[in-house]
C-alpha cells in the first residue's frame, strides 16, 4: 500500500506548493496593478476580445472573475465572456504547468487562439449588444487595505505576529527545510529545485512584508482555504486512480479503444463548475494515457469555478456560454483525435 500512497503524496505536495507559488505571485501582481489595465479598457469588441482572453489564460480564478464582473457592469459583451471561459483553465493550469510546462504552455497559446476566433465569430452574431445583470456580490476590499508593501507595518507586524501569518511561517520554512536536506522533491540540485526554492523565498518575503490585510483575505481566506486544499485532494486522488488505471489491463484497453467515447464525456465533464475533477484528464495525459485533444477538447469547455457567480445571478446566460462551448469543444477536439492528436 505505501508503495503508491507515499510517494503519490510527496509528488502532490511538491504540485501544491508549486501551484500556491504561483497563486501568490498572481495575486500580489493583481493587487499592486490594481485598475491599471481596467481604466484603459475601450469600447472597441475587438480589443475586449484581447483582454478577456489574455485575462483568460492567467492561471486561476481571477481572470474569469473579472470579465464575469465586467460582464455584469455591461462593459463586456457576451463574445468577451465566451473567449475568458475558453481560455481559461481555471486551477488545473497550475497543475499542467507543474506537470509538463513546455506541453502546457503550448495548450494555453492553443487556446488563446481558439478563445479570440470564437469570440469574433460570437461577436459577429451579437453585435454590440450588452446585457446587464446585478452585480455578482465581488468582495470590494478599501483600496487603502489592498497594499502589497508598506515598510512601516513590517516590523510592527512581526511584533505582534497573528496566527495566520506565524502559521504560514512556520509551514513554509519546514518545506524549505526538507526541500533542502532532499527529503520532498527533486534529489538533485537542478533548474527545479532552484526554481522550488527562489519560489519559496518569495513567499517567505510576501508572508513576512504584506499587511494583514492581505495576508489574511487574500492569502490565507482564499488561497489557502478556497483553493490549496481542495487541490491537494483532488491531485492526491487523480494520482490514485492513474495508478489503478496503469495497473489494469481492462482500464488500458478501454481508454485506448474508446477515445471517441472519453472525448465526449471530457466535453460533458467540462460542464461542471468547478476546479478539481478536470485533474483526472490532466494526470492521464502527463502519464501518456490520454491524447492531446482531449485534454484540449476539456480544457476549451470547462472554466473551473469562474462561471459559479454566473450561475447564482444567471443562469440562462451560463446555458448559453456552456453551449457555445461545448460546440467549440467538440468540433475541435474530434478534428484533431481524427487527424491524430
């Protein structure tokens, strides 16, 4: 039994912390260009194509959130929430681009493409109509509380440390230190280790310079209790199973003679809301058990939790995204599992 179960479990540990790496680097980035990019936004549907699919290929939640809350203001059409939705991963491109990066980032320029021609063709379709919707109950946090970096606080917040911040500390620096002496991750000092350890630094100084504020709602609310756990399971669990699916010949055959069948219950699985059970295709695909286009195909439909808001204000408008979709989903994935992706 630990044959599998161990080192399934360092191999997520060391995703999670790659995946709450880069989920710390986002947020900081988002938090300090905060409004930057919003106030320069036209009124141009090409150019809100751009941005909601560059919004879109940004790993996590943020990025649909944002164009769902542009949306709801009318200030993106329908075509710019379709191409966010397509383009995005959700939290399973954190995993991908732990997994195989080089393969991953490939996917995302894919989508990026296929996010930008289906929300001309929208577009083309819907005009210049917008539909506006109740705002979807975003969180505004005060603009003087969404500092990154404020020195004078830094000293007297170590003083009087919180809970949170001493208890995500203290958890970072025991992984640094096993990280080091080999005991998780790479056992050599290569480019991943390095890169490992420079992403533990970084979020040591965030943990130790951000206001509480910060540390609190950003971090330790919405990442670390929204996102990293349900992550780590999800992860754990796709590993799990892969490893029952290598060591049954029946799982084999089917996933190896049914793929027209798995492309359609990857689109269909693209419906759910939500990020974690996607991760099965992804740990297929890193083990060399799934082709590309169904991966891709699975990663044009689902969108992780950026449609929940929708959902709970629209869900009409959700239908119509989901469909559009699904549509592009299906017609691409079965052009490129036909001609041998």
């Amino acid at each position: 039994m630990l044959d599998f179960i161990l080192p399934t479990f360092k191999q997520t540990l060391m995703i999670t912390a790659f995946v709450l790496f880069m989920m710390v680097v986002i947020d900081y980035i988002n938090v300090q260009t905060k409004s930057l990019w919003s106030d320069k936004l036209q009124k141009s549907p090409f150019l809100q194509i751009i941005i909601a699919a560059i919004l879109g290929i940004i790993p996590g939640c943020m990025g649909a959130f944002t164009v769902v809350s542009l949306y709801s203001h009318g200030i993106m059409g329908i075509a710019g929430l379709v191409t966010t939705m397509i383009a995005t991963s959700g939290d399973e491109a954190f995993v991908m681009f732990a997994l195989f990066p080089g393969k991953a980032a490939l996917l995302h320029v894919l989508l990026f493409i296929v996010a930008v021609i289906t929300g001309l063709i929208v577009n083309y379709f819907t005009g210049k109509k917008k539909k506006t919707v109740q705002a979807f109950g975003f969180i505004v946090h005060q603009e003087d509380q969404c500092k990154c970096f404020v020195k004078q606080l830094i000293i007297p917040q170590l003083r009087n440390i919180s809970f949170e911040r001493a208890l995500l500390v203290i958890f970072t620096s025991v992984f640094v230190f096993f990280l080091v002496i080999g005991q998780i991750g790479p056992d050599n000092w290569d480019w991943k280790k390095i890169t490992f350890l420079t992403g533990s630094a970084f979020l040591l100084f965030v943990l130790i310079t951000v206001p509480d504020h910060f540390l609190k709602e950003h971090l330790y609310h919405h990442i670390i209790r929204k996102h990293l756990l349900r992550i780590f399971l999800w992860t754990w669990g796709a590993f799990i199973a892969l490893y029952f699916i290598q060591s049954s010949l029946v799982m084999n055959n089917l996933m190896e003679n049914n793929r027209y069948l798995i492309m359609l219950i990857a689109v269909l699985m693209g419906i759910i809301p939500e990020s974690g059970p996607h991760l099965i295709f992804v740990t297929l695909f890193s083990q060399n058990l799934l082709p590309f286009s169904i991966l891709f195909a699975n990663s044009i439909v689902q969108d992780g939790h950026g449609m929940l808001p929708l959902l709970a204000e629209s869900r009409k408008d959700f239908v119509k995204v989901k469909i559009i979709n699904m549509v592009a989903g299906l017609i691409i994935g079965y052009i490129l599992l036909f001609i041998g992706f």
